[in-house]
C-alpha cells in the first residue's frame, strides 16, 4: 500500500466515512488505462478495430487491459486516438447534455488537451473553441495535441485568466479545469503525494477562487461555467463553488447520469456536483460542477475588442487564396490569412472572430497551417497533414514500414526507393503522418523537430491499440 499523508486520511475520513477503508484500498490498485478515438479519424466507419471495453460516459472513450508502449504507435502521432484519464471524459457528457446550439467555448486550463479533445467530440457542428493554457511550454505541448487531432475550428492561446476577464459577456461556454492539490492522481503521480500537504490544499483553493473571479465577466448572461478538478477534499470544490454561487448568483445545474457508472454526488446539497471514486467508478478523481450565469446580469453593448476592423480598410485576408485552395477539401470555408511567411486557413464561420481573439490574446495556433514560403518554395505544414481538411489529392502520397515511420518520427533522414522527387505525403496503414521532400538522394525529414521521439528502443512491432482490419 502506498503511503498516503496522515492529514490527506483524515481528511478524507471525514468525507467518506463508512467507505475509508474501500477507498484507501483502492488508491493501492494500479491506476486504469483508458484512449479516446478521434472521430475525425476514427468514426463512424473506421478502417481499424477499436477496443471493446466503452467508458459509459463517452462516446468515444476505451478502457484497455494493459498500458502498451503508446510511445512506438504511429497511430498515436498521427491523431487517430489520445490517451486520456477516463474520469475527465465526463466534460463530454456534459456538454452532449446541455450545449445542444452552436457555442463560442473556453478551455481555460487545458494542458495536455484532454478535455479540450472531449469538448470538440461533444459540440455542436459550427462550434469555435479557444484552448488556452498560461504556461508558454505546456500551451506548446497544447498546441501538439490540438494539431494532430486535425480539428480546424480551434485556437491555442497562452493567456492567464484576467486577460480572458477583459473580453466581457463573449463566451457561451467556460471550462475551467483548476489547477489543484492533485489528490485524484495519486495513482498515477507519486510526486502528487509528496507535494500534498494542507497548506497546499488551502493555495490551491484560493488560487481557484481568483481563477474564477478573473473569468466570470467572460460568460456571457445565460452561459455555462463547468468548473473541475482532480482533487477530493471540499475545499477545492464545494467551498469554492458555493463562494462562486453566493458572490454572483450563478444558478447550479443538473445534467443525467445512469446509476450503474457509480459517479458519486456532491457533498453539499446547495451545489449538485459529481465525484469520481475509484472504489465506485473507473477512474482516478475527478470532481465537476456545472453553473450557469443569471440572464438579468447586463450585457454590454460594445465590443470587448479594440480592433482594426473598426477601420473600414483593413481586411486582414487574402485577396486571392487560389494557389492554397487546392491543399483543402473544402476550401470554399475558409478564409485565408498570412501571418510572417506563413499561410493559415481559417473557419469561414468564425474567421472575423478569430482575427479578434489573435489581436487581443498571444495565440499559439488556429484554424489550420497551410504552410510557409522559403524563398521560392512553399513548403507544407506539418499541421496540414494532420487536418481533417486537407486534400490528399494535392501530394503524392507514400506508404511506409514500421521500421521507417519510426525513423521519420526521429526525425532521422529517410531514403525512399522509386519515390517521385518533390513533397510527398507519408502514410502508414492509409493514415497521413506527415511530409517529406524527396530529393532522390534522401529525403528531407519535415517532421517538427519539438515533438520527435526522442527514445532509442525500437519494438519488435507496432503496438496493438488499434489495428488495421
């Protein structure tokens, strides 16, 4: 059995009393393995088998028997699935439950992309979602997750949370997944329990009051606060929601669950909430609760942006977008961008908004990269190979070997025997991992040099998550 703080167990005693002694005993059990599928890859008529073993909450969430090596799986790299703590897929319940028009939604805290991924899977077609993360390195691994989900109506931002309390009544939906004591992943972080201590619990939990007070003015009248954590005790959940309730009148609501997932309730009836026990539930911890913004608070009539727009003149997109229309499927919906050297493609829907939000926040990606000019050449984006959007009629395509995908997620340089000279779109199992330029010789590695595989094992063969039927 693992050694807990004394002051966690009697902490926690007083929570769950009668139920202490399931509850240590399973925080003693090896942590659950649990991927979500991309259903931009994946769904609804995949060429892969999936795992057989749904999470009850998600439509899209697997438990697996094992952790197999995740690391050596080209369809990892690729976006097919991510590998995500089934509690925290519960986000995608609720907003399948009640965002059901098409919403302008926040990710505040959203590092790695977890959660981020169960929102895109639940909204509504014609949804925008900002994920941000205030850590500049944990907003670039954000931005990694979001580029090989291949998802265009996305942007990553690296903000803190009263940069977003300045752009009031804008969204429709704020997650704000807080920072916390950790004690939900004791399982799976021992350095969680060596950093546990009270005084923690009591940073932490005035560190979420501030969080939410930043962000509050960003709901619009009306929208929905889905407020998170991984922790247990009461103080970082039921005590800060109800200060939440008590200082802005926000109204607590409710969403369905079925008996048989075991998700525990809120220990304070005046805040419904759900708690995720891993003696009851299939999972680490989690505790979620959904508030909504009253419709009398006033919503102001001018913009939150200080914007170019305003100046009749400036329109910010290209003129003429034919020598990019050709790498998209769809063209015809997006607008196109040039920031610097680089070519971006943005949401028709959404574009005008999207050139709001990149003028008032530090944004990091959005929309889809096309790609870049260096000198006369145009040379693809990584993230165009990753996107739902791309057009594989555009590039020659490639099929390569386990052995050299990962020489290619090394970043190593490859030789392609009787390939086209050019860029060419590797593939593996028919799925796009990225591009090359083939110069005969060699080939140049276009992979991004941030997230290559660093590991010099090599398995025998692939890992079997998903395969191939």
């Amino acid at each position: 059995m693992m050694k807990l703080p004394l002051d966690f167990i009697g902490s926690a005693e007083t929570w769950l009393v009668d139920e202490i002694g399931p509850f240590l005993d399973a925080l003693s059990d090896d942590p659950t393995v649990s991927l979500r599928m991309n259903p931009l890859k994946m769904g609804p008529d995949p060429a892969f088998s999936i795992p057989t073993d749904p999470v009850p909450w998600s439509q899209w969430g697997y438990y697996l028997k094992e952790r197999p090596p995740f690391t050596f799986d080209p369809l990892l790299h690729a976006g097919c699935y991510y590998v995500q703590e089934a509690s925290s897929m519960f986000v995608e319940h609720v907003a399948r439950e009640r965002v059901l028009q098409p919403a302008v939604c926040l990710d505040l805290c959203a590092a790695p992309g977890g959660k981020s991924l169960s929102l895109l899977s639940a909204l509504p077609e014609g949804s925008l979602l900002v994920s941000n993360e205030v850590v500049r390195q944990r907003a670039n691994v954000l931005s990694e997750t979001i580029i090989k989900s291949g998802n265009s109506h996305v942007m990553v931002t690296n903000n803190g949370a009263s940069d977003f309390g300045r752009l009031s009544h804008f969204f429709d939906v704020i997650l704000v997944d807080a920072p916390c004591s950790g004690e939900g992943m004791f399982r799976k972080d021992p350095v969680a329990i060596e950093e546990w201590s009270p005084d923690n619990v009591k940073m932490c939990a005035q560190r979420q009051r501030n969080i939410l007070d930043d962000i509050w003015p960003a709901l619009k009248p009306g929208g929905l606060l889905i407020y998170s954590t991984c922790t247990y005790n009461i103080a970082e959940n039921e005590e800060v929601v109800l200060q939440l309730v008590r200082s802005t009148g926000a109204r607590p609501v409710e969403v369905k669950i079925d008996p048989d997932w075991g998700i525990s309730s809120s220990f304070d009836d005046r805040v419904p909430g759900y708690r995720f026990f891993p003696h009851r539930t299939r999972g680490e911890g989690l505790s979620l609760f959904l508030l909504q913004k009253p419709d009398e608070e006033a919503a102001s009539s001018s913009s939150p942006f200080k914007r170019k727009k305003n100046d009749k003149k400036f329109n910010p997109f290209l003129r003429d977008a034919s020598p990019y229309a050709p790498y998209l499927r769809r063209p015809h919906a997006f607008r196109f961008v040039e920031k610097g050297s680089r070519v971006v493609a943005l949401p028709a829907l959404h574009a005008e908004t999207l050139i709001s939000l990149d003028e008032a926040l530090k944004t990091v990606s959005m929309g889809v990269e096309v790609g870049e000019m260096k000198g006369k050449d145009f040379i693809p984006a990584h993230a165009l190979a990753m996107s739902g959007e791309l057009s594989r009629s555009a590039f020659s395509s490639y099929p390569v070997a386990y052995e050299q995908v990962i020489a290619y997620l090394r970043k190593e340089a490859l030789t392609l025997a009787d390939a086209p000279k050019g860029f060419l779109l590797l593939t593996y199992n028919n799925v796009p991992l990225g591009f090359v330029k083939n110069l005969g010789s060699r080939a140049n590695n276009l992979y991004p040099g941030e997230w290559r595989v660093r590991s010099g094992h090599l398995p025998n063969e692939a890992p079997r998550v998903i395969r191939p039927f």
